[in-house]
C-alpha cells in the first residue's frame, strides 16, 4: 500500500498553533477511526502522541489534538514551545491487517 | 508499566540471517497484536509485519514477504522475527511495537546493519 500523504515540513512561532494533515484513502484513513500520532525528536524512539484517532495517553500534553475528516486525519499542537520541535508521523490501519505510516513532517519552531 | 525490548540487531553481509526478540513485560502480552515497525537511516517510518494475538495470523509489507518469519511464544512473553536473504535495504532500526490500534507502545528498537 501507499504511504500516506503528511507535508514534508510546517512552521510555527512559540505560542501559536499548527496543523498537519494525513491523508490516505477510503481503505485506510477513511474507513477506520484507527490513526495514531507519533512525535520522534532525533537520535530517540518514536513517542505516541495520539491513539484512536483523538485519544491521548496518560502524560502526553492537551495540546496535542487529533481529529478526522474523510480520508484526511490531522494532528493540531497549540501553545507552540520549542521542545515541540521534532518528525511527525501519522499511522493508519488498512483493510486486511497490515498498517501504513505517513512519510513524516518536521516542525521548525521559529 | 509497559516494557518492550528489543534485542538481535547487528552486523551482517547481504544474503545473510539476523533474528530479532522483543521481550515484553507489564501487560497481558498475549491479548495483543504485535508489531515491528522499521526506520532507515534518515527515512520515515515503515510497517514490517504484524501477528495476532494468538499467533494464527501474520501479514508482511511486500519487501520482506518470503525472507522475514514473524513469531510469538505468549508463554515467554516474546516476539521473534528472523530475517533471512538480508539486503543492503533492509539497513534500519527495528523497533517492536503493541496494539497499534487501541493502545500502542514501543520499545526503543536495535540497529540491524547490512553491509557489502
């Protein structure tokens, strides 16, 4: 399957609020409230994020959001701080039981 | 508190064998699919192969279908993948990761290197 669709790169000054998109198809992203939102600062293992689509594990900060619509789920960080910057990546399961991750988003914050 | 870890990366020639553990501890392993995920040097993400609960499942990305055998022994708690014909590609750290969909968790991965 494809890997889903994420922008290479976005932007944010500290204390504003992004965006990034994940856009997949009717057989992944689509069809299933099963997206997931990792955070990888550099030389370290992926950290979750966000599961099922909008849920947050125990200790990871409320200004990490996700939602979806359509084949497009998105992950929004509000109240930019520096330590956010990082890889983003996004993951959604496919029919069949397999899975695929978006191509990843580096975060510059300015 | 949920433990992955992962262990068996290394060096190894093209062609040759390499077998991954990941042994888990914190949860009720054998509840679970289980997971490896793939990072290249400097590349994104990649889903390898992902095995049921009870083991009577296993689905493969394209790439590694034919030379990787993904296994589980719920009695030990562990994850296996033995990864036979290495290619130069196949250069990543591999990280073992549970229940993608619901609840996931990683470990922190082990360096497979393929080199000529």
């Amino acid at each position: 399957q494809s890997a889903l669709t994420q922008p290479a790169s976005v932007s944010g000054s500290p204390g504003q609020s992004i965006t990034i998109s994940c856009t997949g198809t009717s057989s992944d992203v689509g069809s299933y409230n099963f997206v997931s939102w990792y955070q990888q600062h550099p030389g370290k293992a992926p950290k979750v994020l966000i599961y099922e689509g909008s849920k947050r594990p125990s200790g990871v900060s409320n200004r990490f959001s996700g939602s979806k619509s359509g084949n497009t789920a998105s992950l929004a960080i509000s109240g930019l701080q520096a330590e956010d910057e990082a890889d983003y990546y996004c993951c959604s399961y496919v029919t069949g039981d397999t899975w695929v991750f978006g191509g990843g988003t580096k975060l510059t914050v300015l | 508190e949920v433990q992955l870890v992962e262990s068996g990366g290394g060096l190894v020639q093209p062609g040759g064998s390499l077998r991954l553990s990941c042994a888990a501890s914190g949860f009720t392993f054998r509840n679970y699919w289980m997971t490896w995920v793939r990072q290249a040097p400097g590349k994104g993400l990649e889903w390898v192969a992902s095995i049921k609960p009870d083991g009577s499942e296993k689905h493969y990305v394209g790439s590694v279908k034919g030379r990787f055998i993904l296994s589980r022994d719920n009695a030990e708690n562990s994850l296996y993948l033995q990864m036979d014909s290495l290619r130069v590609e196949d250069t990543a750290m591999y990280y073992c990761a549970s229940d993608l969909n619901h609840s996931p968790y990683w470990g922190q991965g082990t360096l497979v290197t393929v080199f000529s």
